[in-house]
C-alpha cells in the first residue's frame, strides 16, 4: 500500500549547509529502506517529508550551472557575508536568503506517480495556486524552469526551482521569493537567464505578506495537488 502522507517539518531559520545535511540524512534513510525492502517479504513503508526553512544569505549553483552567472568573486562573497555553495541538484544559480520560503520535498515518488516532470508540474501548480489566493497570476514559460508573473510589463521569476531524484527519492525544491531583498540578485544572472527579471509578493503587491500565511496556503496547495495528507511534526 502506497504511504501517501507526508510530515511537515519548519525547521525555521537555517544556514545552508546544515539543511544541506538535514535534508541528505533524510533522503538517504529513505533510500536505504527503499534498498532494504527489496529482500523483506513484508515491505515498510517509506515516509515523505516537505521541510520549510529559511536561509541566511546564501548563493547556490546546480551540478550543470555556469560559474560565470556569478558576478562576485570568493573576496567580495566574503565582504557582504554571503555564503556559496555548488550543489548537486539541477539548475544554474540562485538566491537564497531571508524572507523567501524553501520548500524541500523529500518524497518517496513510489508513493505518488513516477514520473519526474509530473512531480515538477504538480510543485509549479503547487506555487501558481498558492499565488492566486493574492491575485496574483502566475504562470509557466515553455523551456523554462520555474513560476512568473508578468510585472511592470516584463516577465519575473517568482519562485525557482532545482531537483534532485534517485530510486524515485527526491530532495532539494522550490524557493518562493515573499518578502525578499531583491538586490542579492542583482550579484548573480539568475538561473542563467539574461532577458527576464526577478520579483517577489511583496513588490507585486507593494506590501509585506506573512509567511505563515503563505506556508499555510502552500501546505494546503500541495496536499491538493499531490493528492496526499500533510501532518505538520514538530
């Protein structure tokens, strides 16, 4: 029988290498069960998990990105205090810091569908209806990757997104950019892409929004669109 519950953990404010390392210890003990059941004639379920965090300054780059879509060197990281990272998800580079929510999505797909554009649809549908409660329109672009809105006549990325997936075990996800200083972008070419822009809630809406209230209409996104039953776990 497929698990199809999945523990929410907000592990609040984080630096990036320590929710690097929550996020590995997870999907590896998932992955060893996975491993394990194939010689037990009665199989243990594997459990899912959506991790919440916020990350202190931080710039990280896909296992394909292109080191020149960084525009500061390690003496310039090191004066405005911004940690970076090459990890080993897909994607260029991006921004994470304070005022954006990360979703990490540490699933077991056997649970679910498996298939990998259809987990990243479902996670795209997850953010466009979580947007819409602040009418706010958010869309897809064909090639690609992540949610925009179209703001101030010109196509802005919203939230990214970078995956990582082996024996249908996925890590790493989306970051949602709410109330963040958008200026960290202006260091980097975001995720590669030189003609479109950056935006936020916030400067869609000219306000500051609540994460809470955001997590919560995204806690309620994803049960919807992953067809599954998300039990916050302290």
């Amino acid at each position: 029988m497929k698990n199809k519950k999945i523990i929410v953990r907000d592990i609040g404010r984080t630096s990036f290498s320590d929710a690097w390392k929550f996020q590995e210890d997870v999907f590896q003990k998932i992955i060893d069960q996975k491993v394990q059941n194939r010689t037990l004639e009665k199989k243990i379920k594997t459990n899912n998990y959506l991790i919440f965090t916020e990350h202190n300054p931080v710039y990280t780059i896909g296992k394909s990105g292109d080191m020149s879509n960084l525009l500061l060197n390690q003496n310039q990281l090191k004066e405005k205090e911004i940690d970076f990272f090459k990890i080993n998800r897909g994607g260029d580079i991006t921004f994470h810091g304070p005022g954006q929510i990360m979703g990490y999505p540490i699933l077991d797909l056997d649970n679910f569908f498996t298939d990998i554009n259809l987990y990243l649809r479902s996670l795209e549908n997850t953010i466009i209806d979580t947007l819409s409660f602040y009418d706010i329109l958010g869309f897809t672009i064909r090639g690609e990757t992540g949610v925009w809105v179209k703001n101030q006549n010109q196509f802005k990325k919203i939230c990214a997104f970078g995956i990582r997936a082996s024996r249908w075990v996925t890590m790493h996800g989306f970051s949602l950019n709410v109330n963040s200083d958008l200026n960290y972008f202006n260091n980097i070419i975001p995720c590669g892409i030189k003609d479109k822009g950056v935006t936020s809630i916030k400067e869609t809406l000219n306000q500051e929004v609540d994460l809470k209230k955001v997590k919560k209409k995204i806690f309620e996104n994803f049960e919807k669109n992953f067809d599954a039953d998300l039990v916050y776990h302290d």
